[in-house]
C-alpha cells in the first residue's frame, strides 16, 4: 500500500448527511462512495473509502468535501 | 404648547430616545419637533421611507432593549398594524401614536374620532390587546405619554395613544411630569445585545411546534387578563346626582363636559363619565354608574364605535342613546347640549336610541 | 496504518452555528451560505458582538442554526428591523440575511432605503430565483423561460417583466460600499464567497456604509432537479442573468494590497 500518498482523511457524520451527493463530485482522489445502507432520516449517505486499492491515490486532506457540504458533516483531518 | 410638540417633549423626558416615522398631517409637528429635539439628548430620529418601516425599526430598536415611540394618523396606523401584531406576539413594548383623521380611505385631515375599532379590536391580525390611552387635551398629551412607555414596558406590549387632529394643533398650558434618567429605566434582561457572556437570545413569533402557540397565546392571554384588572383609568363628573350619564373621551369629552356644564345650569342633572383607557374599557366602573333609571348618553366623532363597548358594559341595565358625527365635522357643545335634551325628553330628535 | 500518522484536525465545526441539524434541503444553497457566515464571524472573532435578523422564507428558522442573537421580522422587513436595532448598539455588528421574495420583492422599499442611508449593516442575500417556502412560486429573481408555479410555461417578460438585478440598482445609491455577487454551488465559488462575506463585515468594523454580498445557491427542490443538476445550473444557467463579480466597491480595500 502507498504509505506516503495518504496525507488525510476523514470523518463523515452519517446522520447528518442528506445524501446529496455533492461531496463524492468534488473529492479529486475519488475517496468518497454512496452508502446504500439508510440513516434514521432515510438518506443514503456518503462513505469515506478508508482502504485504499492498487493504483488509487488516497485522500489528501484537501478539504473540498467539506467545504461543499451542506450540513457541515465533514471533518478533514490531514497528516501533521 | 401644541399638542404634537408635548407628546414629543414628554417622550423625550419619559426617557424614549429612539423615533422612527413617516409624515402625515395632522401630526406632523411631531416628527419635526422630535427631528430636533431627539438629538439635543443624544437620541436617534429617522424619517423612515414609510410608516411600515418606522414601525419595523421600532420592532427593531425595542427588541435591542430601547425606548422607542412612532407616531402617525388612521391611514398611517393601518400600515403598522402588521408591525403591531408582530410585536404583541414577540412581547415588544412601543408607543405608537395615532393623531386621527377622517376615514376611511384618504378621508381629509380633520379631527375625527373613527379609529377607536383599529385601536381597540386589533386592527392587526391575531390573539392580543392593544392598551390605548386616551387623552384629552394636553395636559394628559404630556402625563399618558409617561403611562404610554411604563406600560409598555411592564408589560412587554405596545400601546398606542390616541389623539386627534385637533388635540394635536391646540395649544394649551402644561406642567410636564419630572424628566426620567435613563440610568433609571427597567433593565431589559430580554433583550439582545450580542451574546457576549450569555446563551445566545432568540426573540420571534412563530411557533410552529405542537401545541407551543396555543401555550404562548393563553400567556399572552394571562398579561392582557392583568392589564385588564390592573389598568383601567377613567373619570368622572358630577354622576352622583345625574340622570343622564353621558360617555365620551378624548376630544369629545371637552365637548360634553361644556354641554354637561351649560345644561346642568338649566337645572338638568348631567354626569360625564370619561373612559381613559379605551382598552382596557373600564366596564364595571361604567355599568355601576348605569343603574337607578339613569340614561346613558354616548356621544363620539364617529358613527358609532364606542357605543358598542357601552353596550357590553350596561346591557339592558339603562337606556342607551347615541350620537355621532363623522367625517371630522365637530359639533359645538350647544349641539350636544341639544342631544342630551333629546335624551331626557327621550323624543329621539336628535341622535337614536339603541335598541339592544 | 492511520494510527502511526498523527493528523491535526483542519475542518471542523464553526462556533457561530449551532450543532442542530437543519431542515434545509439536501444540496441547499442555505446550509453552506450559513457556514459561510459563521466561520467569517468566528474568523473575524464576532459571535458575541452579533444580532443578526434573517428572513421570512426558508430560512425563517436560521435562529436555530446561526449560534448568536437574532431576531425575527415580518416579511421583507428585515432591513428596517436591522436599523432599528443598528441605531441601538451601532458597537454591534448587525447583519441581515435574506431570500429574494424578502429582500427585492415585498421588502425592496426597506432593502433601498437602508441601503442608501448607507445604514452600517451587512445583508447577505440568497438568490436562488424561486420562492422555496411556499412551494417553488415565481420570485423577482427568477430568470426568463425558468419555470415557477405562478409562472407556468416559465417566465415570459411579457407576461411577467424580466428578472430584477436588485444587487446593481443597489450600487447605485451613494450609500453602499461594497457589493458582490458569489455563488455557493462549487468549491471554488464557496471559497470566493467566503472572501466576500469576510470583506463585507469588514466594511462594518470599518464603518464605511452599507454592505452585501448576493449568493446564488440552488434549490433543488423546487427546481426539481437533483442536486448535482442543481449546481450545475447555477454555474451554466443562473449565471448568464446573474454573472458573478464585483459590482461595486468602494472599500479600498484592494489598493492596500
């Protein structure tokens, strides 16, 4: 696994989210995913994609989800 | 002093330092007196762009814990009414004062008396009372305007001050009550002044969670059931003896009160009771009044508005008789002292009879 | 792997919004313009020294959100309100925050006069082109051939006048300094917003005049879109009527840089 690429991560409050998708549009290193499963509101919310596969750049704590969220349900964290 | 300029000179010494209004004849006086008199003591006057946005800067300046008054005539306190119900329901206190004119519509500029309805039964929409104070010549221009603000601001409501166009041209003689400090004034511990040191404070009317406006009417319903036993102001003349009680305010008092003396040196026994609060109306004073056959006499600038406050507070207890004349015409006492005759005579010549 | 990397925490909750979650739409425009405004205010270190009065409209329940004290008006009133209490504590900030039915339509005499009296308040306006709270009617705003429910067949300017640019009849008058027009509906967009916003309230602390900036933000509901299409539509569509930018600004506050 590429150790090094992974400068950040983060944290997504799932019953905050209303599932709308903005976040999995804008994330550049595609890290985010749709979460099929429902929330208490009955929306399907996104998904950090912790592990990362061959080939896949991770998450670089770049703060564009975020930043587009609605609900403020992000937290971005980055590699100190 | 004129009338309009006393109301202003009392609100300033009442502490009121915030004015927000729009120009209308016949009170103009008013917003021109206060656009200087306001800054002498270090207080704001906007002109507002129109009476319904003075009356949301005075929503404004009293939820941000001021002392605040804006005046108008009818067609100008039509305007506000969304303002007024606005803050019964937010708890807000204000003076607002309505220096009538004929109506409805444009009408003209004189005095009439055909707001009483606007004053007393809303004219905003929803649950709440209005206490109106009305005076009747300057010198309580100058006294009910101090009422105006200590009311409103035990209870957290506006009031409204009723004069007319004549009451606020007439000069008369006046002794203004002692200037308040505003040191001295209630601490609001209500309202907003930035959340520094506290929970942030939300101050607004709509309650949409269940049951939450039915619970914040019956309190609001609780303080006008306070206002209503506690407030109630009124006069009277010479009622011991009478056997006809007439009933005006404002204006139309000073008129009744010089028919009341003119036919009471006929030998005619004539009271005058003087409703000073129209809301809270002082029913039970005026239905004790009406008893041992006595008449009662309601004489008003206008077709007929207080007369139905009468009605709720006599009944069928006495004879009711009206007489009203609107448009802004004023009869002279001498035309009241001819109703009033009719009344004893009891020959309907001038103004009726109400049938209840 | 995560637990041998420390991370230090570089987005997070801002002090001037309330942790509840809101009753905005997924995908509204409402929710990142009200991050906006509080992460600004805490920027700025404001919270505490705050009225703010919002709208009546979809975010007529922002005192649930916004973490500071605020106050309700009547419709479109809000500027007058904001007087009113700007007049009281001129030591205060006071800002307002706006839909387009408040701000340009019942509120619009309001919105000019507090503006030309060059009224030191700073009035966010949220431009989604619609009427949201009362279920997608046709605003000042909306643009030509958009359909409304008062509008069906969409706008027509024979039938309905063309969209009002309130933001430019705005800076006009003598008394507003500073006018910006931003969109929340891309990263990029968002982080421009915020820099408006910020300067606006600076020209507050400054007591230069009257202020705003104007948001585009989507409305997928009412629109009926999702909220990618949404997003999209403002930043290919609503712009064309709306095009983002400075219009006026009179701070100065570029020239220092």
């Amino acid at each position: 696994m590429a150790k090094n690429t992974i400068k950040g991560k983060i944290a997504i409050d799932r019953e905050r989210c209303k599932g709308c998708q903005i976040c999995i549009e804008v994330c550049p290193t595609n890290r985010i995913e749709v979460d099929r499963s429902l929330n208490k509101k009955g929306y399907s919310p996104a998904r950090f994609k912790e592990n990362v596969s061959e080939g896949e750049k991770g998450c670089t704590g770049c703060a564009q989800c975020a930043t587009v969220c609605p609900e403020v349900a992000i937290e971005v964290y980055r590699a100190k | 002093m004129r009338g309009s300029h006393v109301v202003g000179e009392a609100a300033v010494r009442a502490g009121c330092r915030y004015y927000f209004g729009y120009p209308i004849t016949p009170q103009n006086e008013l917003p021109e007196y206060l656009s200087a008199r306001m800054l002498d003591v270090g207080g704001t006057f906007i002109q507002g762009e129109s009476e319904v946005a003075s009356i949301n800067m005075v929503l404004g300046a009293s939820v941000a814990g001021g002392r605040v008054m804006t005046s108008s005539s009818s067609p100008g306190i039509s305007l506000k009414q969304e303002g007024i119900s606005y803050m019964a329901g937010m708890e807000l206190p204000g003076v607002i004062i309505n220096m009538m004119r004929g109506g409805p519509g444009l009408g003209n500029i004189a005095a009439s008396a055909a707001d009483y309805f606007q004053a007393t039964r809303g004219g905003g929409h929803g649950d709440y009372r209005t206490p109106v104070l009305a005076p009747s010549g300057c010198q309580e221009l100058a006294e009910l305007t101090f009422v105006a603000f200590d009311l409103a601001d035990k209870y957290r409501n506006p009031v409204m001050l009723l004069g007319d166009g004549l009451m606020g041209q007439v000069m008369e003689p006046v002794v203004f009550p002692d200037f308040i400090d505003i040191k001295d004034l209630p601490q609001k511990d209500w309202a907003l002044t930035g959340c520094d040191g506290r929970e942030p404070r939300a101050i607004f009317s709509m309650l949409l969670g269940q049951g939450e406006l039915y619970t914040h009417n019956l309190e609001l319903q609780k303080k006008f059931d306070r206002i209503k036993a506690e407030e109630q102001r009124w006069e009277t003349k010479n009622a011991e003896d009478a056997d006809i009680i007439v009933v005006a305010y404002g204006t139309a008092a000073r008129i009744a009160e010089s028919a009341m003396d003119d036919l009471r040196s006929e030998g005619l026994a004539v009271g005058l009771f003087r409703p000073i609060t129209l809301w809270p109306y002082p029913m039970t004073t005026l239905r004790e009044l009406a008893k041992n056959g006595r008449k009662v006499a309601v004489f008003e600038l206008c077709l007929g508005q207080m007369v139905e406050d009468v009605i709720l507070s006599v009944g069928e207890r006495a004879e009711i008789y009206f007489y009203g004349i609107p448009g802004g015409n004023i009869p002279t006492p001498a035309e009241v002292a001819n109703f009033l005759r009719s009344v004893a005579k009891g020959d309907g010549k001038v103004g009726r009879r109400i049938e209840i | 792997m995560s637990a041998e990397v420390a991370y230090k925490q570089v987005f997070g909750w801002p002090e001037s919004l309330k942790k509840n979650p809101t009753h905005y739409c997924p995908g509204c425009g409402h929710s990142i313009a009200h991050r906006l405004v509080a992460e600004c205010l805490d920027e700025l270190g404001l919270r505490e020294k705050t009225i703010g009065v919002p709208p009546v409209g979809c975010s007529v329940l922002a005192y649930n959100y916004f973490n500071f004290d605020m106050v309700e008006a009547p419709h479109g009133r809000a500027l007058a309100v904001a007087t009113g209490v700007k007049r009281v504590h001129p030591d205060k900030i006071v800002l307002t925050y706006q839909g387009d039915g408040d701000l340009a339509a019942i509120g619009t005499a309001e919105t000019i006069h507090a503006a030309n009296r060059g009224e030191r308040i700073t009035t966010i306006f949220i431009n989604n082109a619609i009427y949201g709270m009362t279920g997608g009617q046709m605003a000042p705003t909306t643009v030509l051939g958009q359909n409304a429910t008062t509008a069906p067949g969409g706008r027509d300017p024979m039938l309905h006048g063309q969209p009002i640019d309130i933001s430019r009849m705005l800076a006009i008058s003598n008394g507003v300094v500073y006018v910006e027009r931003c969109a929340v509906s891309s990263f990029k967009h968002i982080r421009k917003a915020k820099k408006a916003i910020k300067k606006a309230f600076q020209c507050q602390l400054d007591d230069l005049g009257f202020s705003i900036v104007e948001l585009l933000s989507p409305c997928p509901t009412n629109w009926k879109m999702t909220p990618k299409a949404a997003w999209a539509w403002v930043n290919e569509e609503m712009v064309k009527t709306y095009p983002l930018g400075v219009i006026k600004d009179e701070t100065g506050y570029e020239d220092k840089k």
